[in-house]
C-alpha cells in the first residue's frame, strides 16, 4: 500500500510542520511510501516565481534532512509533464459543478478578483498526484479530506467508464496530534503561511532567534504554569510544544517548573535540540547543490516512471494514442 503526503511551498517550513507532518513521515513512513514538495499547487493564487522555486529546493533538502529515504521524495513540477496530461484527461471525467463545490475553493475565491482557473482545477491536479502514483491512502487534515473524496470519485468513475486503470486512493485522518499554535496568537495554528511571523518558529531559524521568540510568547497571566487548553491557551501551547520534542505528558510537565521564565527557557532549549539536525542537514545539502539536483533528478525519474503505465493507458482508454 502506497501512501502519499505533500508539502506546499507557501512558505519556509514551521515547528508545526515538522512536530505534525514531516517528523512522523521520516519515522513511520513505509517502504513504499511517497512525499513530494507541491509546488504547482503553490501557483494557484498570487506568488512569487523565485521565491516559490526556492521555497521548493529549500523543502526538498529539508524532507530529506529530516530522515525521509531520499528515494522517496519528489518536487512536483519536476513531472509536470505526465501530471499535466493526467489531469487534462482527469478533467474530462470531472464536472464543472464536482469543482465548483469544493469547499476550500469557495472559500478561497470568495470576494477576490482574478480568480485563477487553476484554484477551481487544482483538486483535479491533486488527483493527479494520487492516482497517477497509484496511491491507496493520502493522510490529510480535515481541510484536504474533500479533494481525496474527489479524487476517489474520478478514479471510480474513470475505471467504469473506460476501464480499470487507476488504485481507488482513500484519505487518512492522522493520528489526532496536538496543533502546534502561534506563540503571539494561541487561537491561531501555526502556520508557513502566516502574515505575520513573530510567532512563528522555523525550523531553520538560527537559536536566538527561538530563543527570542519563544520568551515573547504569550503565556495568558497567572503565577506560574498549568496545564489547562481552554483557559491557559498560550501556556498550553508551550507544554505541548515542550512534550512533543522530549516525550513527556504536558501535565506532568506543567508541574516541574517555578515560573514561566524557566518553562520557556526549557521549551526554547529542547526546540532548538529538535530542531538541530534537521537544521544543519538542510544548510549542508543546501550547500552542495550538485548532490541535492542528483537526488532530485534520480526522485524525479523514479516518480515518471512509476506512473508512465497508468498515465498511457489511461490516456489510450479514453480515445487517445
Ligand atoms: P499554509 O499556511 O500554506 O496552509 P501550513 O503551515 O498550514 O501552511 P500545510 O502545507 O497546510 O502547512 O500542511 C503541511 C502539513 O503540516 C500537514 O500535514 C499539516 O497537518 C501539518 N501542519 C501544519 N501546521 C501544523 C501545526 N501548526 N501543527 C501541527 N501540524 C501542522
Ligand atoms: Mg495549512
């Protein structure tokens, strides 16, 4: 059983990333397992060409830094061409009105000017990046869940009408893992994305720079720390933070420290431990850019080629050469 999990460069990877998705794909992926940077998925609505391509290098290094089999992993566009023509061929078995429901569309579109085509296409892409891969399980939030519904719905229904081609991929809760929130806005997850970054850590941010931002955090009043999400959201959120990194209950954590200054400087120290290797390993192959584009390429071919076979048949069933 394939299973295929992707990262958008929308922004440089966060803590939230690497404690929710990328951590646990480097320890519990599969042999046969799958992950891939989605940059074109990242061309959908306004963005910056050179900061989306180094966005991606940046992502593909740092998968690779965090342990994944580099193997692996693959830069999206990197195999645009087979993924470009799956999705035109996925697109004539989609309704306009199949897209035009997609709840995050709507939501994305609502109110702007100059909506891209491709915000309205893009889940058929992402379709295109399960079936074509042959991919049996997609691990996504809640907010992803529709699009691999979709996805589900074109391969049955391009297997009936034409014949069958493609594995019937299905999405994947992930385990409920704590979200990671942003130190200045506990309400809030955190995010690549976020506009505004003071409560952001980045995974490849230099130590001082967690250190600082983590002594920033809000931590809600009181005396000193307890564990209590609803009440004490901002304080929760640096015990789990605290708990993810060294194993511990946030609980039980809660009752070794005296005051929240010595909590945040624990939290910053086993932050910046976690985050080190992956760090460093990132910069390194960032540094060797001979050794990252042979990964990339050798990623690249393997992913074409894994798909070459579903891609022409399919393309073969539904009326072309
Ligand atoms: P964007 O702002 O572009 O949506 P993001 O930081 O929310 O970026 P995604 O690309 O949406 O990241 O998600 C990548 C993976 O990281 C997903 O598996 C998602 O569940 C996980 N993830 C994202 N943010 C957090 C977080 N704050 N805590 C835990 N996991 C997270
Ligand atoms: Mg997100």
């Amino acid at each position: 059983m394939i299973r295929l999990s992707g990262i958008t460069p929308s922004g440089h990877i966060q803590l939230g990333n690497h404690l929710g998705a990328i951590r646990r794909w480097a320890a519990e992926g599969g042999p046969e397992d799958l992950y891939f940077v989605s940059d074109m998925h990242g061309m959908t609505t306004t963005h910056n060409p050179a900061r989306l391509r180094s966005l991606a290098a940046e992502q593909l290094a740092m998968l690779i830094a965090s342990g994944i089999a580099p193997e692996r992993v693959f830069v999206q566009s990197d195999i645009a061409r087979e993924l470009g023509a799956l999705t035109w061929i996925l697109e004539c078995t989609c309704s306009y009105g199949e897209a035009a429901r997609m709840i995050q569309f709507k939501e994305k579109s609502k109110g702007q000017a100059g909506v891209r085509l491709s915000l309205l296409t893009y889940p058929v892409l992402m379709a295109a990046d399960i079936l074509l891969q042959g991919a049996g399980e997609v691990p996504v939030g809640e907010d992803q869940r529709q699009h691999v519904e979709l996805a589900r719905a074109l391969a049955k229904r391009f297997n009936g009408t034409y014949g069958d081609v493609f594995t019937m991929p299905k999405a994947v809760l992930p385990p409920s893992g704590a979200r990671v929130k942003d130190l200045a806005d506990p309400t809030r997850k955190m995010s690549k994305s976020a506009r505004d970054e003071v409560g952001v850590v980045f995974v490849l941010d230099e130590p001082d720079q967690i250190r600082r931002k983590i002594r920033r955090a809000v931590t809600d009043g009181g005396t000193r720390p307890v564990f209590s999400p609803e009440t004490r959201p901002g304080m929760a959120n640096l015990l789990e933070i605290l708990a993810a990194c060294t194993g511990g209950k946030p609980e039980v954590l809660a009752e070794h420290f005296p005051s929240y200054g010595a909590l945040k400087e624990a939290v910053a120290e086993a932050v910046i431990e976690e985050l080190r290797p992956v760090r460093e390993g990132t910069v390194a192959l960032l540094a060797d850019p001979a050794e990252l584009d042979r990964v990339r390429k050798a990623g690249a071919a393997r992913a074409a080629e894994r798909g070459e076979h579903r891609l022409s048949s399919a393309l073969r069933l539904i009326g072309g050469n």
